[in-house]
C-alpha cells in the first residue's frame, strides 16, 4: 500500500512540475507578445484586437496553471502567524489539515461552480464583445477548471507527503529485535 501511494504522491509532483513548466512557457509568450503588440502599435501604427485579447487568454494559462507550482514550492500566500510557534511535527499537521479542510475542499467547490460556468460559455459559443476579437471566451474560464484541478492534485500530493512523513514520526524507525541468549 506505501509504494501505491508513494507512486501517486510522485505522480502527483510530476503534474506539478509540468504545469510550472506550461506557467513558465506562457509567460515568455505573453512578453513576447506584449512586446510584439507595443512593437507593432508604436513602431507600425497598427495593431490588432484578437492579438492583445490573446494576452489576456495567455494571462490566465500562466495564473492557472503556476497556482499549484507556486503551492508546491510554498511560494504562496500564507499566514505564518501561528505556525513560526509550532514544531518541524505540529507544522506537518498544520500543513495536513490545511490541505485537508481547506485546500481539497475549496478547490472542489470552485470546480464544481467553474464547471457550469465553462459549459454555458462554450454552448453559447461565446466570443469577444470586441469588433475582431477573439473567439473561443470558453477557454480562459476553463483555465478555471485547469488551475484548480491543479490545485487539487498538489493538495492531494502535500496531504500524503505529509501524513506519510506524519507516520513515520510517530511509528518511529524500526529496530531489529535482540536476539535472546
């Protein structure tokens, strides 16, 4: 059971380091396309509508998918106010039941509305209010979806790191027994 669950925990971290990755990618493409459009409206004199609403569509690939990479590195907003007080063991329990209470519930509750929220966009087929702008508006609301299934699966990851590390603290290391004489 332990090497099923480390398995899921690596594949689990796997995700992670992938969706950072993707973040890290679409935020070079952002810039350069940030760059590319002020180039285009300041040095050319034209520009175009679809191309600076793709900024926005690549905005929220990067913010979504950078969440749970940001989480695994705790490179997030915390409140350290209490925990800078607890043990390396009373912070592995305040990790595991922030995961556990807050984390893994808040995210399937924000898939769960992001859902709808997604699907009516996409039968709707809606699209830019904007004259030449882009098409598929779907697509940065399913971002929603991706970012916190995302945020999921690391909460997933850091609640069995953390209960495995948990019970090998308690469980303490094993010893072989004395061999009687």
């Amino acid at each position: 059971m332990s090497r099923l669950l480390l398995r899921v925990e690596r594949i689990l971290r796997g995700l992670t380091r992938l969706s950072g990755g993707l973040s890290g990618l679409g935020m070079v493409l952002m810039i350069l396309l940030v760059f590319g459009n002020m180039a285009a409206r300041y040095l050319l004199g034209s520009g175009a509508v679809w191309l600076q609403e793709l900024e926005l569509y690549l905005l929220a690939f990067t913010v979504m998918t950078g969440f749970a990479y940001a989480m695994s590195h705790d490179d997030h907003v915390r409140i350290d106010v209490l925990s800078t007080y607890f043990s390396r063991v009373g912070k592995l329990w305040l990790d595991s039941l922030t995961m556990l209470l807050v984390a893994i519930p808040t995210s399937l509750l924000i898939l769960f509305y992001a859902w709808p929220y997604m699907a009516v966009s996409y039968v709707r087929g809606e699209g830019s209010p904007n004259a030449g702008g882009m098409p598929w508006l779907f697509l940065p609301k399913a971002m929603i979806l991706v970012g916190f299934a995302l945020v999921l699966a690391e909460a997933l990851r850091q609640l069995l790191s953390g209960g495995r590390r948990l019970v090998f603290h308690y469980r303490g290391p094993r010893r072989r027994p004395v061999p009687e004489r």
